[in-house]
C-alpha cells in the first residue's frame, strides 16, 4: 500500500531537506555558502520553488546554522533571487511593481516612522537596517507570491513540504524530551541552563518552544486543508500527523500559541459553521494526550529518576534549584502570587510599565526600531537602557508594547490601520470563501500572540502568514488560482 496516493514531486522536497541537514552537520561555512550562491542564482529562474524552498529552511534555520553559521544568509538569497525575478519579469508594465494595497501603505508607514524616529535616536543605520530586515523580508514573500500567482500543485508542494519537515521536526521533538535535551540538538543547546518550568518544555529544531507551537500550528492547518481539499493526499495519515502534531504542541507548553491557536479556531468556527470542525480538533486533542503526551512523560519521568536521568537533570536546571516542572506546575503557576511579582519587577508587567515611561518621553514618533525589546537590541543593546534601568538582555515579549515605544503614537496608528484593514478586508467577504475565513482567523489569533511574543519578527510566522495573505489577495483580485481552480 502507498503511504500517500499521489507522488507529485515529494522526493525533490524530501531530498532538499535531506541536503540542508547534511550541509548543516559538516560544519563547512564554504559549502553553505556555496549553496547559497546557487540558491540565489536558481530562485532568478524558479522563484515559485525558490519560495517553497523557503519552508524547507525556515523551520530548520536555527538547527542547520547553530552546527553551520554559512548557512545563515539562505532566506535572504532565496527572498531577492526570487525579487529580482519579478521584476525582470515586469520590466515592460512597471506600474504593476508599484501598485500596492491600502494594508501595506499602512504597513509601508510604519516602518518609515521606526526608521525615522531611529535615526533621530542617533541609532546606526546598521543596526536599523537588521530590525527592518525583520518585518521587511517576510512582507517580500507576500510581495513575490501575489505576483507570481497561485495553482493547486504550489499548493500539493506545500503539504508534501509541511509533511517532511513536520515529521522531521516531530522525531527531533521525541528525542529531545525523552534524551532530556541530550541528543539531537547541537551541544550548546544540549548546555543551555534552563528553570525548572522550561526544562520540561520541547524547544525543538526551531530553538524556541514558542516559535515551535506557531509552527506547529501552521502544519496543523496545512494537513486538516489536504484531508479535506486534496485527495493526493490519504485523510487517516493526515490524521496521524495531526495527532503527533498536536502532541508535539501540548509538550511545548506554549501558553501564547495555544491561546492563539484557540482563538483562530474558534472564529473558523464561527464563520464557518463547521461543527465537524470542532469534533475533530476534541478527537485529535483527546487522542494526542492519550498516545503522545501521557507517554512521552511517563517514559521521561521514568529515565529522569534513573542515575544518568537525574544527572542529566542537574546539569540543564542550574537555576531555580529545587524548582517543580511539569505540566501542573507550569500552567498553575500563571496567575500565582510568585509569578505576578516576578513579572512586575522584571517579567512582562515590568516591561509594559517601563515601556509606557519611555512612551510618555516620546509620545510622537517614539524612539525607534533597535532601541526596545526587539531581536537588535537583544543582541546589541540601546542607549535606553541605562537611563530606564533595564538590563542588556532583555526581549519584550510584547510586539504591542515594543510598537508603542519605538514608533509612539503615529506608529500605532499605522499599524493598527495595516492590522484591521487586513481584518475588515477578508473579514466582510468571508462567506466567499474559506480562505478569507481562514486569513480573518490567523489574524486574530495573531492578535492575541502579539500580546506574549514579538510575533511579527517571527520568521515562520511572517513567511507563513504574509504567504496566505498573498493568497486571499489574489483570489480576491482574480478570483481563481492561476490553473484555473479554486484555491
């Protein structure tokens, strides 16, 4: 019996994932970027792969580059390969390059004021330029896709894609917690000293539970459209995947995504009206807890009592000594008393406070991108930091409160017009189709993370969702993919 019913290219993505691993354990920066000067030169003729490519990459990026950092310009030669394409492409009717809609004028906006404001700090124009690498190379996804067009095989491509890399992903996820963060992961994570509420949690290939449920996520919504849509693909493997899938995202202990995810499915629900919809996610919930969560802790709990386990323990959980872990502890302890008082002196309540002290001393324009709690300032600092008493490493995890410093009140007001009219726009015609369903959905599951993460300087998030965006958008101008079907 076949695994699935329908090759279609499958093994080109599995062997692509198969190289990228490869690459990234010999450790040569030469043949990484070798590979990335070829990647560049094949996205200037293929940049539909080229962008497909990309969710080869992107879920295993911080795996392959923490063994191999040549790797680590792959998304950017994949991104301006495929640019450059389209706009050879549309060299005789430039006007279609410049033609945007209202969401990204908005979108366009705010980064201008970030910018802006910035260079008013005194910030380097360096150190600008890598914050906006981060809200402006995901937004070239959706730039590319919406020029490029959409038919149903980029859309079997990308299932076959989210099947190896989810499957990929889950067998690292398993090893991890069953090893105790002792096999398959690249040593300095294997040293990364963690509490004893994060310890129990599965980082994953992504580096980051959190950045690991979104993605699990998107996998999720990507199987349960090829069970329903695509009859490539067999519904009960999908099933399966689904299961594992959901495991993996319980065992994260993501408190953010679930409530994201929670979010998004319940506005599906409601715009569609779906109830099977909700019976399968109760099916794929109560069968994930019974076959993945129980026993992947249970064996767990059982090597951790054993020498080597306990030995393994004490080494990852070099602080909070004497901390429990587990799932009661860690989603109990939300609202206690230790945690709210940890979080006003130096967790998120800290941040969101001092944040609105330097918004009332930059009400306008704010104080630009790198100067708060974004990914720049993580690693190089701000000049803020010392006036406000906040400590080198710090990350908001809060992408309202990092907007509301470092753009003030024009900033918000740009992004909060990109985000609703996005909402307004799919939202009125969701009755059209699923997938305007679909995007209204993500979005306002985005606007519940963006309240624990700085969601939107997420790779797989950005890549994953302005790629769906550029989807609903096509559709909305054009009404069918590009071979002539429904997407």
């Amino acid at each position: 019996m076949n695994f699935f019913r329908d090759n279609n290219e499958k093994w080109f993505w599995l062997i692509a994932l198969i190289i990228l691993m490869l690459i990234g354990y010999s450790q040569l920066p030469i043949i990484a970027y070798v590979l990335t000067a070829a990647l560049f030169a094949y996205a200037l003729f293929n940049p539909k792969y080229a962008i497909l490519l990309l969710f080869v990459y992107i879920p295993i990026r911080e795996f392959v580059t923490a063994y191999n950092p040549g790797l680590s310009y792959l998304t950017e030669a994949l991104v301006f390969g495929a640019l450059f394409h389209v706009v050879w492409a549309n060299r005789s009717s430039i006007g279609k390059l410049f033609k945007f809609k209202n969401f990204e004028y908005a979108y366009f906006a705010f980064l201008a004021i970030g910018s802006i404001s910035a260079l008013i700090m005194g910030i380097s124009p360096i150190l600008i330029a890598m914050q906006l690498r981060q809200f402006v190379v995901f937004y070239l996804v959706y730039y590319i896709v919406y020029r490029l067009g959409i038919t149903r095989k980029d859309l079997i491509n990308l299932v076959w894609i989210f099947v190896w890399t989810s499957i990929l992903v889950i067998i690292q996820a398993m090893a991890e917690k069953l090893s105790i963060r002792n096999f398959f992961l690249p040593l300095e994570w294997q040293q990364m000293a963690l509490s004893a509420k994060n310890r129990v949690r599965i980082y994953g290939m992504l580096g980051n539970p959190n950045v690991l449920g979104i993605f699990l996520m998107f996998a999720f919504i990507a199987f349960y459209y090829a069970k329903n849509k695509l009859p490539e693909f067999n519904p009960r493997y999908m099933d399966i995947l689904n299961v594992l899938l959901v495991g993996i995202l319980v065992l994260t202990y993501s408190r953010g995504t679930w409530g994201g995810f929670l979010v998004a499915a319940i506005a599906f629900l409601i715009m569609t009206r779906k109830l099977s919809i909700l019976i399968d996610f109760v099916k794929y919930t109560a069968l994930a807890m019974i076959l993945v969560v129980l026993p992947l802790n249970l064996m767990t709990n059982f090597i951790e009592k054993t020498d080597i386990g306990s030995e393994k323990v004490t080494n990852i959980q070099q602080f909070d000594v004497g901390g429990e872990s587990g799932f009661r502890d860690r989603i109990g302890s939300t609202f206690s008393e230790d945690t709210v008082t940890g979080s006003q002196s130096s967790g998120r309540l800290f941040i969101v406070k001092t944040g609105f002290e330097v918004f009332k001393d930059h009400p306008i324009i704010g104080t630009g991108f790198a100067t708060f709690g974004d990914s720049t300032t993580l690693s190089n600092g701000s000049p803020l930091y010392k006036r406000y008493g906040i400590g080198h490493n710090f990350y908001s995890d809060n992408q309202y409160i990092q907007i509301i410093v470092q753009t003030g009140v024009l900033g918000v007001i740009a992004f909060a017009t990109f985000l609703l009219t996005m909402l307004w726009r799919f939202g009125k015609k969701h009755k059209e189709s699923y997938l305007y369903s679909l995007t209204v959905s993500i979005l306002l599951g985005a606007y519940f993370m963006g309240l624990v993460y700085n969601l939107w300087e997420s790779d797989i998030f950005g890549l994953a969702f302005f790629a769906l965006l550029a989807a609903a958008s096509r559709r909305e101008d054009f009404g069918l993919s590009d071979d002539g079907k429904a997407l």
